[in-house]
C-alpha cells in the first residue's frame, strides 16, 4: 500500500511517540527528531533531560472534576495500559509488578479539611453519572469503608490527623481504586520501541536536534508561508508534508507563534531514597501498601480556583519515594528574541537549564517538607535524594492544543502539546485522537476535537495572563 504523507514530529516525549504510532498505524511516513540519545538510555531520568515525560512515574487519575471528556478519556487510556501490560506480561518471566507500566495502587485525595470540598464533590457527581461512583471510598462513610474492607482496599483508606486541632480531626479524604501511577520513563521506552518496530524513523541526538523549520511562501494560500521540512543540528535538512511540533516545554522556542498559547513553569520534585534493608519502611512505601497521595492544602478560593497541591508517590523499585508541590507552578520570564509574536513586556516564559533546574526554591522546599511532616513523617527529617524543576507546558484552559497552526499555509504545521501537568496517563490512546485530528481536521469524530483545537479567542486566564511581573516569576521567587 502506497504510504500517505510524509510527517516530522519534533520531540519523543509522550506526545511525539503516542502520535507517530498513531499516525503510523494509519499508514503515514512518519520521522521523529528528538535531540536527547533516548535509544542509549532509555529515557532514564538520571540523564537530567529536560522533558516533562523523562521521569521515574506520573499519577494515573480519572478524576476530573466537571470535566467528563477526560474523565473518559482516561478510562479509553486505563483500559489500553492494562492491555498493553498483559501483553507485555505474557512475554516476560521476571518481577511482573515491578516491570507493570500502569500500576493500580489507588489514590487517596486528602481534603483540606475534615470536610469534603468543592472540587471531589463535583468528581464524586461525575464518576456518579458514568456509572463509576463504586469505585470511590469516602473514608467518613460507614458503607463505603464497609465496601472497600469487601474489595479489599480498606488498608488504603488511611487516616492522617490534622496538625493542631484539640481533639484532634482527621483530613477527609477518598480512596480513588481506578488510579495509581505510570512509570512514565519506562512507558516511553517501551512505545519508542513498539513504534520504530513499526516503521518510525528515529533520529536522535545531534541528528535529531532540530534548529530551525525550513519555510516558502505558499503558492496556494499566497498571503500565507508554509513549512517544508526541518533542518538538524548536523546541517542536514528533511523535507515533510507536514511539521508537527510536539517539543513539551520548548514547543514556543522552535515555533514561537505558540507563546500566544502556552507558557513554560516549573513544578517542584524531591525525592527520598530507602534502603531494602530497612524493611519496614520498605514495605509501608511499596505500591502494595502504599497509595498515590495527593492533598489540596488549600479549599477552591473566591476566584474558584483549585490550588495548593501536593503529591506524592509509592516507592519505585530503586527505592525512591517522589513527593511534588504544584502549589506554585514557577514561570521563568527573559527577553523574548526580536519578532516573537506573541510576548508580555517583551518577555516570554522559558525553562531553564538542566543544571538550573536541579535545585527548587525555598519556598517549594518548605511546602514539601510540611507536607511530608504530616503524611510521610518517617521523612521529616531526612535529607532530599534529589530536586528538580520539572517543566510543565500550560495552555490558557489546561486542554492540551492539538491542531494545525492557521497562520501557516496548506496545513504544513500541526501542533501536538500543552500537555498542562496532565499529558503522561494518556500515553497510549492521545496520539490515535491526535492523528484523527490530523487526518481530518472539523471533520475528525474524535470526541476531544472540540477541546483540543487551536483557540485564540480563549481568555487569558490559567496564570497566563500575569507575565513577568506575576507572583510566580522564579526570579522573584529564590
Ligand atoms: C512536574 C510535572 C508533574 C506532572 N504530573 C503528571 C501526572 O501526575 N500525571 C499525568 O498524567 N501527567 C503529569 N504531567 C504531565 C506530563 O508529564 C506531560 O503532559 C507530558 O510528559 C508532556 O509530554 P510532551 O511530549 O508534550 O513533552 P516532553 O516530555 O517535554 O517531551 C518533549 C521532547 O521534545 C524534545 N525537544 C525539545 N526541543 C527540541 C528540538 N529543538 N529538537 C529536538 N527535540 C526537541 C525534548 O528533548 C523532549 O524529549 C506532569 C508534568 C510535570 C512537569
């Protein structure tokens, strides 16, 4: 069969990769250029790459809030990771759980007080409404505990003590058993594999680091440039049909008419590391015992906005237990390059360097160490592992932006990312919805079509609208 167009996808991280297996399923020639050597170490976060998807796991949600379309989204994608895993199962013999890329340890959602709070009881409705209400335990009620003893997930539903009260309370909270985490270097890994297996051509390192999009001016849509290929940090130049630009938080570098888009900040991570042979820790942090935490410190304020999260995870087989803070999502303001498009004072947000981006600000640091005192407290005390900067890619309404780029003639760019702190759970089913909007642009029956599109009447809002006089502005902030 004579293969349709040819596409350059910038970027293998969750985006690039779920979209060239996608897009390679339905018979296009697909390239991806990565400027990280992800076929030598296979995506290992030691490498310090700046990618939001290198990483030892991401939380796996289908809590949603209002937002039912990726509630369902997220269940697609549940049931496309327990299937991959059970086939990948099949053909191994070692340590099954600790090899499992999606793993179903449950999420306890710790409320800011006693109290349930506005966000989980608009969740709780939602989950309600598509029949999935059995699947959460609210740990004040007697018939949920009763059946979550039944399920046996009763271990899970843990009680912490709010600090200071006389007597003392204890956090609401529910136990989410759809949840849990995916160990997002290894899934990327895994489909990198399963995607060249299939035809993608991978370039990557110096062959793959792309410096700028070769560009003519469009003999169809005359007042309009189109993209024509790419050129590589070797020198060498590639010629595709289409661009698409799934580059995480250096998508508005290597096309900056997306800074109008998206903004590049920080999330905040440290690591703890245990020892095997402290058993007992060892076995109270295992994903066997041990659910994905996350806590809202803070109820929705008066702008009704949801802030103030925190979250951690089981231990990974290495031993590590990740705690993050996304109280705060820290923008790095500089001066934008003469022509961007879209900047604020001249400034855009931009990550910063991977040496940069190994320490947190003291503010994030404090955060995480109240938050440990309180539902890890084995850790008050002990030294971080590790921090980082993890750079998040946020859009102006927390959608991801997966579309093709007016501005640019004969639909020669595409874009695919904003994954907005929620991307890695969609890892095997974002790129098929992502390559039907490819395909068929207005006409493509993928149900986040509406969501995704590219949307520039969108409000400023999501913290983008601050720029770099904002509160969030790193510089301001060490
Ligand atoms: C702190 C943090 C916590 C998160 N937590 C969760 C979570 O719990 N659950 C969840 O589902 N999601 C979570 N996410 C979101 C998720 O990680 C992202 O949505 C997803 O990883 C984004 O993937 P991506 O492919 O768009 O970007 P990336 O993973 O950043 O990949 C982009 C790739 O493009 C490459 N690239 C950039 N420029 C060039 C160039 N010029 N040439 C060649 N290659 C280039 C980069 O090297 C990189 O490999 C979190 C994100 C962050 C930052």
């Amino acid at each position: 069969m004579t293969e349709k167009q040819s596409v350059a996808i910038i970027g293998a991280g969750i985006f690039g990769i779920s979209l060239a297996l996608a897009l390679r399923d339905r018979n296009y020639k697909v390239s991806v250029f990565e400027r990280n050597e992800y076929d030598k170490n296979e995506y290992s976060p030691e490498t310090g790459a700046q990618a939001a998807s290198v990483d030892l796991n991401k939380i796996f949600r289908a809590s949603y809030g209002t937002e039912l379309h990726y509630q369902r989204l997220a269940m697609e994608s549940r049931k496309a990771w327990l299937t991959e895993d059970e086939k990948r199962m099949s053909s191994q013999t070692d340590d099954q759980n600790e090899r499992k890329l999606f793993v179903n340890g449950g999420m306890l959602r710790v409320q800011p007080t006693h109290e349930i709070e506005a966000f989980e009881k608009e969740t709780l409705e939602n989950m309600e409404r598509d029949g999935l209400r059995d699947t959460q335990f609210v740990l004040s009620d007697p018939k949920d505990q009763q059946r979550a003893d039944s399920l046996r997930w009763k271990d899970k539903l843990l009680h912490f003590e709010i600090p200071q009260t006389s007597p003392a309370e204890t956090y609401e909270a529910v136990l989410d058993s759809l949840a849990g985490f995916v160990r997002c270097s290894n899934a990327c890994a895994h489909y990198q594999q399963v995607a060249a297996a299939k035809g993608v051509e991978f370039h990557f390192g110096q062959q793959g680091a792309v410096e700028s999009l070769m560009k003519a001016q469009s003999t169809i849509e005359t007042s309009k440039e189109k993209v024509t290929g790419l050129k590589t940090k070797d020198g060498v130049t590639h010629n595709a049909d289409v661009v698409v630009v799934a580059a995480g938080s250096f998508s508005t570098q290597v096309l900056p008419i997306l800074n109008s888009h998206l903004e590049s900040s920080s999330g905040s991570l440290a690591t703890f590391k245990i020892d095997p042979s402290d058993t007992k820790l060892w076995e109270k942090y295992s994903p066997e015992k041990f659910p994905v935490i996350t806590w809202k410190s803070a109820p929705r304020d008066n702008a009704g906005k949801d802030t103030g999260i925190m979250y951690a995870l089981p231990r990974t087989p290495e031993g590590y237990v990740k705690v993050g803070f996304r109280g705060i999502k820290f923008t790095n303001f500089q001066p934008a390059p003469e022509g961007t498009p879209f900047t604020q004072d001249g400034q855009w947000s931009v990550p910063l360097s991977s040496d940069e981006s190994k320490s947190i600000p003291a503010l994030a640091a404090e955060a995480i160490r109240h938050f440990v005192s309180i539902f890890l407290p084995e850790f008050k005390d002990c030294p971080f592992s590790s921090t980082k900067l993890c750079w998040y890619t946020d859009s102006l309404d927390n959608s991801f932006v997966i579309d093709y780029v007016p501005e640019y003639a004969e639909g020669s760019v595409f874009a695919c990312t904003g994954g907005s702190g929620h991307g890695a759970k969609f890892l095997p089913v974002l790129g098929k919805h992502a390559a039907d909007i490819l395909e068929n642009g207005d006409r493509s029956s993928s149900y986040m079509r509406p969501f995704w599109r590219w949307r520039p009447e969108a409000p400023r809002k999501n913290g983008l609208e601050e720029g770099p006089g904002g509160p969030r502005n790193i510089s301001n902030c060490f």
